[in-house]
C-alpha cells in the first residue's frame, strides 16, 4: 500500500492520536503554569457532577457541575485567571468554551482533576 492509501484509510486513527497528545501537550503546560497562576489568585473549578465531587476532589477547587455553569457565571470572576478541570478534560474543555464565549480571558484546562495534586 503507497502512503496515500495508508493515510486515506488509518486518518481517523491518527487524528484522535493528535488529539490526545494535544490534551496531554496542553495539560502539562498549564501544571506548569499552576503556581504563577494561583499567585494571581486564580479560581480553580471543577466541573464534574456534585456526586463525583463528593467522591474525591482537590482541596480549593470549588464545584460547578458542567450543566450548571451557564447559570452560575456570577460566582466565576473575571478578574482572575480560572484553571477548569473534571475527570478526563473533555467537561473541562467545553467548560472553557463556555466561559471564553461569555468574555472570560485567562481560561485554563488542566484536565483531569487529580493535576492539582500534583501541583500542591
């Protein structure tokens, strides 16, 4: 097989393995980026469902579920940079979204909520 016929046939494959070393890519910068971030006084959301919150979190992240965000934008200032995170970073992806449409500048996902353990 040439390597047209290799690309027409596995392209999805290679897209969804872009797509996730993008998420880890980006995941890692914003860690690093964690404590310059909280000394701004950044707000760190997350944005699973009450339950999972409750099941186990990160200590001063405060819980927005994802279908409540649109509803609850005046507890998020936009003063401060806000790092959104959930369980996998795809909640947290369209969470950022949602604050980037409603004029939220300095936006973060970290992904995975378990980063912030890392960064304490």
């Amino acid at each position: 097989m040439n390597l047209q016929g290799y690309f027409e046939q596995y392209w999805p494959f290679a897209a969804l393995g872009l797509w996730f070393a993008y998420k880890w890519w980006n995941s890692k910068r914003v860690l690093a980026m964690l404590p310059e971030l909280k000394a701004q006084g950044a707000l760190w959301v997350d944005v699973r469902s009450a339950a999972e919150f409750a099941h186990a979190n990160a200590p001063g992240t405060v819980n927005i579920p994802l279908q409540e965000l649109g509803s609850r934008l005046a507890e998020i200032p936009q003063s401060a940079p806000v790092v959104l995170c959930c369980a996998s970073g795809t909640r947290s992806g369209m969470a950022k979204m949602v604050l980037k449409k409603n004029g939220y500048q300095r936006v973060y996902n970290i992904g995975t909520w378990s980063k912030f353990l890392q960064a304490k």
